[in-house]
C-alpha cells in the first residue's frame, strides 16, 4: 500500500497517515520509512486506527527499524515498566490502589504557538537531547499514544541540524570544541525540585551512574550532517575538551540540582534552535507511534490537566546498532 508523506516543517519530520499494523511488518515500508526518518531530520509519525491496538511485541518489531532497542533496567524507573517489556510508561495513569503506574513530571500547558519558543526566564519548556548523561547515550526514542486528552500533552520537536546550519561562521567556531557535563543525579534531583514525589538517585545510585561528557556539535554519524547536541536536564555544565568540575561543584550539581552558569552558552542559543523555522507540535492521538533521532532533534514535553484526563505513553529506547551490551 502506498503511503503519501506529508511533510511537517519544510525538510523536518514526516507524518505517515492511514497506516496499519500489517504495515508495520513490510519490510519495503520499513525500509521506505527509515529513508524519510534520515532524510527529515530524524522526526517520523506514522497514524492509523489500526495501531490503537499495537501490542508491546509488535511495537518492540517496529522500533527497531531504526535501532536497537535497548533492554537493559532503567535506574530508578523499576516498576513504570510495561511487564516484561523494555517500555517505560510515561503519564498519570494509577492502579486500584493509587499507586503510580507511569513515570509522571508536572509541566506547563501551552497557552497558545508563543509558548512553543524557549522563555528564558522561566526555562520553559524544557527542550532537551535524552539521556546525555549515560556512557553511551542512545541514538533515538519511539513513542506511542495509548491513552491522550483532548488537549494538552503535545509533544515539541526542533530541528537541531537546521538550527546549526543557520549559524554564522563565529558561532560554530565557539561552539565545535565544547563538551557538556551531563549527571543523572543532577537530572533527577532538578525534577525533583518542581515535583516533589520525582525520585532521586541514592548514593549508591549516583556513584554507579558517574557525570558523562558529549560534544556540544556532533557530526551525524549517517548522514555527516552536523547538529547541536547535548542539552539535557542532566547537563550541568559545557567546558572545553579536558577542563573539569571539582567536587565541589559536582556535588552542588548533583545534590542540589543546580547547573554551572557556563549552561548559558547552549540555553542562550534556544529561542532560536526553538522558534517556528525548526519546531513541530505534534498533537497526540490514541495510537500514534513517533521516532525521533537524539542525534539531531531535541524535544519537550507539555502539560495537561492531569486531575481530569488521562494520559499513557509507551516508550522504547533506541541505541546504535550492536551497541546494546556496551550501553547498558
């Protein structure tokens, strides 16, 4: 079956509509949908009434199209999990008990497009590259509605490989020999700071979960296309190659959940990398399923009125290929 693309923002991302779940298995749609994953910026939709009911099988199947999907246990998400299954829950769904059965942080609503673009005074929203901190950070997530409101809960994306380009020459000069200091513990507590119940590291946790260092511009490995990279809520400080944090500093970070100024080199640059040239919306239904690449998008989430709608998301982590054991 022939699928139209439609493009969502000029050469970033790709919606594919009326797609079903015996689509998902064909290898030629596969491969026709991995060529517009890396030709679009790494952003690709697909939608149909089918897949509202796409097993965790079938999504583990789809997902890994565009990598491998990652198996390992996820620290301090024990029991956000679909059972048996590497997919985090993501949302305020509860069981007969009222215990939380997704992993849950209270973000701003969009009031209007304006609230799409990076305030700086109030952080919001929180656009960011996942899981920067781990030793080998993954290549990419899926995600997949199960449960959306009727408003609210969309999902931003911005071209990080578009933005880059658009620098001029002294811009990406200053900005190719930095690295950021990323800390899951730093992470974890800077959620927590704003919803109280968001677990933090123990210190067992954190000395096995040590800072790790990217580069603030990372060449895309398959295209060779270079994009900004390495903001995260874990990303505690940008340095040049070989400069360090101390102690001190790590701990401040870390226990306080508190980020070194020098953040401000990459922040200051997101009104920009976050305005309308280089941002998707999308607004979730029940079934949508959306890969993105970690090396050339970033994203945020939105909030909805938790106390009335319900909201479940599956998600799969992607690594690069044959780099499962070693990322775990």
């Amino acid at each position: 079956m022939e699928h139209a693309a439609k493009n969502l923002n000029g050469d970033f991302g790709v919606l594919l509509e009326n797609v079903t779940r015996q689509d998902l298995k064909d290898r030629a749609f596969q491969s026709h949908a991995f060529d517009l994953w890396t030709n679009k910026g790494g952003l690709l939709a697909v939608r149909g009434d089918d897949l509202i009911d796409l097993g965790p099988d079938e999504l583990m199947a789809w997902s890994n199209v565009f990598g491998d999907v990652e198996k390992g246990k996820m620290t301090a998400r024990e029991g956000k999990t679909v059972p048996g299954f590497p997919i985090l829950r993501i949302g305020n769904i509860r069981d007969d008990a009222g215990n939380r059965l997704a992993q849950f942080a209270k973000v701003p609503s969009l009031s209007s497009d304006d609230d799409i673009r990076y305030n700086p005074e109030t952080r919001r929203p929180v656009w960011h590259t996942d899981s920067t901190f781990r030793r080998n950070p993954p290549i990419g997530s899926v995600f997949h509605c199960k449960q959306a409101p009727p408003n609210g809960a969309e999902t931003l994306f911005a071209d990080t490989r578009g933005a880059f380009a658009g620098l001029d020459t002294a811009a990406k000069a200053k900005l190719e020999p930095l690295e950021a200091v990323c800390s899951l513990a730093h992470h974890d507590k800077k959620i927590n700071n704003y919803t109280p119940d968001y677990p933090v590291l123990t210190p067992e946790q954190r000395t096995a979960n040590p800072p790790n260092r990217v580069p603030v511009v990372l060449t895309h490995p398959v295209s060779g296309t270079p994009a900004l990279y390495g903001l995260n809520s874990s990303t505690c400080a940008i340095l040049p190659k070989g400069q360090s944090l101390s102690n001190k500093q790590m701990d401040v970070c870390d226990l306080e959940g508190i980020e070194d100024e020098s953040v401000l080199i990459i922040r200051d640059l997101l009104p920009y990398v976050t305005g309308p040239d280089f941002t998707v919306k999308w607004q979730w239904q029940a079934g949508d399923v959306v890969a993105w690449d970690n090396r050339c998008t970033i994203h945020a989430a939105t909030g909805f009125d938790d106390q009335k709608y319900s909201r479940e998301m599956w998600r799969l982590t992607l690594l690069d290929r044959g780099q499962s054991k070693a990322a775990a």
